[in-house]
C-alpha cells in the first residue's frame, strides 16, 4: 500500500491533450511573455472570483508583495499578519519594506484570532493581511469591520484558498486586493510557479502591472521600481486549462474531506473545522494530534504519505528572532505547530484511500490488548 501526500501525475495525465494544445498554442504564435493566454487568463479568474480585474505574475509571494506597493505600503509601516502561516506571508511585508506584526490564531480555525488584532494597531500599522489558511477563508466581516474603522487597508493571502467561499463570495473579492499562488501543488497549480492579484480598485491593478513589468506603463518609460515579476504565457496557457475544472476538483475535495471527518469522528485527532457561511476548499486536509510525531512515523511505515504545514510558526524562524529567544509569544500558534499533520489530500484520491489512512489512525490510536 502507497497513498501519498499529493500526487499530480494522473491529474496531467487526464489532461494530456488539453494541455498540450495549449502549450502548442503559445509555441504557434511565439508569445512567451505576456502573451494573449496571461490576458485571457486574467480576465477568466477575474471573472471566477468575482473581481473586477486580475493581474498575473510570477509567484504567491510577488502578488501579495506587489498588492502592498500598490497601496504605498513600504518602509516605516507597520502589517497585521497571523503567526501561523506560510514564511511567505510575512516575506512579502519584508520585501515590500513594511514590518510584520503578529497575531495569535484562533484555536478552532487556526487562522487570525480577529480577536486580537485591534491590539496592536499603532499610528505606523497601515494594513491587515488574513490568510485563508489551507483554504478555509479568514472572518472577513469583522476583519474589514476593523479595516474600516482604524482606515487600514485589507490584501487577502488567497495563496491556498483559490474557489473558497465567506457569506457566498469567493475569496479575492472580498479585501482591497489578493494575492493566489499557482504553485503546482494548489488547488489550482502551474506546471511551475506563478501568481494572480485579484483586485476592484482600478489605480492599484494599473500599478500592478507596471509594477510586474520592470516599472513600465509606457514601454521603455520606467517610472516605478524595475521589478520582473511576470506570469508566463506557457504556464498561463496551462491555468486557463485547468481552471475549467477547479470547481469539479473542488467539490471532489470536500467529498472526500467529509468522508475523512465522518471517519475520524470517535477518534483522538482534531479534524478541519468549517463554520457556517465558510466554504472550505481543502487546499490541505490538515489534522490535529496530541501524538503528531508518532503518529506521522506509524503513518510512513504503512505507506501513508503526510506532511507538517507548517512545523514551525513564523515569529520564530530564524530570520524573523535575529537570535533572540521568542518562544510563548504566540502560545496557540506554538501549540497548533506540535500538533499538526497534513494527510493525503488531492481530488483524484479514492474514497478507498481515504478509509485506509483512517483505518491505520485509528489503529495506531487505539491499544493493542
């Protein structure tokens, strides 16, 4: 019995002729850079997310830095941010020149204790930046509820929450702008990096592109910082296949997912909570348990692939401490990152499987008579 962590070669294999016209397309009309699949591409995920303009580039990461510069968020300013997330969330407050703050995350759905963001707003914080983490979307109406009243500015990292949905609207949508990663384990992934702003204020998708295209408006004219941040129309040509079936993959995760907490119901492990009016989309199928580490090696021996995201909260990675001790700051965030595992999850995983890996947790769980 093998069952990995994710496997993406049968989902490629599904698609073969799909994919490979496309990329025959981009190949036909030479249009590597920025070409006529980034724009439609643009304009079909706009469309899926229920925003009004959409804006590719490289990576996760650059959109959500770019969505900052976008808003003149740099030096001197101050970005509200959970603990518990990917060290990219932060980077992007980092490069954009902002300083991260952080905050401690709920500890039933793991992403911003909105509880305590109100705390720790200064005169230099000039945005909040939730995270719909492993795709359950973060409490935006209270979040924007705050943005509002303190005059902050709201970019969602969408980088794992692509097709989730908060009170019926997709995420993307719902702050000043987000930033999606197309990485190719996402939900919906590249066949190498990019990345997707998602945003209804015309100057800021206006200064995105010029911003991801070396700072040009007008070709040649370089008014803005020279990044190079472009998506690739290859990899664009690939989404724009793909993103035609993201609901269907969508909806084969929450099977399966419900499938998994129907079966560890009586358990000892902790499964995803979904709240009313949240759409979870799965990104990771992540569990809680007092034994992670035991459980994990059990898990391998039967063939059982997993993974920690993420081992380790972002307050206390080493680029982040400069060598001081920081540890108990975030203590939820702390004790979610001992207990956490990520099970197989992707939409081609069989109900079978599934009933095996909660088969073999159940029985490392319970004591041999």
């Amino acid at each position: 019995m093998n069952i990995p962590l994710i496997e993406l070669t049968t989902q490629h294999q599904n698609l073969r002729g799909e994919i490979n016209a496309a990329i025959q397309g981009v190949l036909d009309r030479g249009d590597f850079i920025l070409g006529q699949d980034v724009s439609k591409l643009e304009e079909e995920f706009a469309d899926y997310c229920g925003a009004k303009y959409a804006i590719g580039v490289d990576s996760g990461l650059s959109a959500l830095e770019l969505s900052l510069r976008a808003f003149n968020i740099g030096t001197g300013h101050e970005v509200i941010v959970p603990a518990h997330t990917f060290t990219a969330t932060a980077a992007a407050i980092t490069f954009a020149g902002a300083t991260p703050v952080f905050v401690d995350v709920d500890p039933e759905t793991w992403n911003i204790d909105v509880r305590k963001i109100e705390a720790v707003i200064t005169p230099r914080t000039k945005a909040i930046l939730p995270v719909h983490l492993y795709g359950l979307p973060a409490d935006m109406h209270t979040i924007l509820d705050i943005a509002k009243k303190h005059k902050l500015i709201v970019v969602e990292d969408a980088c794992q929450g692509h097709g989730a949905k908060y009170k019926g609207q997709r995420v993307g949508s719902l702050g000043n702008a987000a930033g999606f990663s197309f990485y190719p384990t996402k939900n919906l992934g590249a066949c190498g990096d990019g990345g997707m702003v998602t945003t209804n204020d015309a100057k800021a998708a206006e200064t995105i592109r010029a911003l991801r295209n070396c700072g040009q408006r007008v070709k040649n004219v370089h008014e803005l910082p020279p990044f190079n941040h472009r998506l690739d129309s290859l990899q664009a040509a690939i989404l724009r296949v793909k993103l035609k079936y993201l609901d269907e993959w969508i909806a084969s995760r929450r099977r399966l997912a419900l499938l998994y907490n129907k079966l560890l119901a009586d358990s000892n492990v902790i499964t995803p909570a979904e709240l009313p009016g949240y759409q979870h989309v799965y990104h990771l199928y992540v569990i809680r348990s007092k034994n992670r580490n035991a459980l994990q090696s059990y898990l391998k021996e039967h063939g059982i692939g997993t993974a920690i995201h993420y081992p380790t909260p972002v307050h206390l990675q080493p680029f982040y401490t400069k060598g001081e001790d920081k540890s108990g700051q975030f203590p939820i965030a702390e004790n979610i990152c001992n207990e956490i595992l990520s099970l197989p999850m992707y939409p081609e995983l069989t109900e079978e499987q599934v009933e095996t890996v909660a088969t073999e947790i159940i029985n490392m769980m319970v004591p041999v008579s």
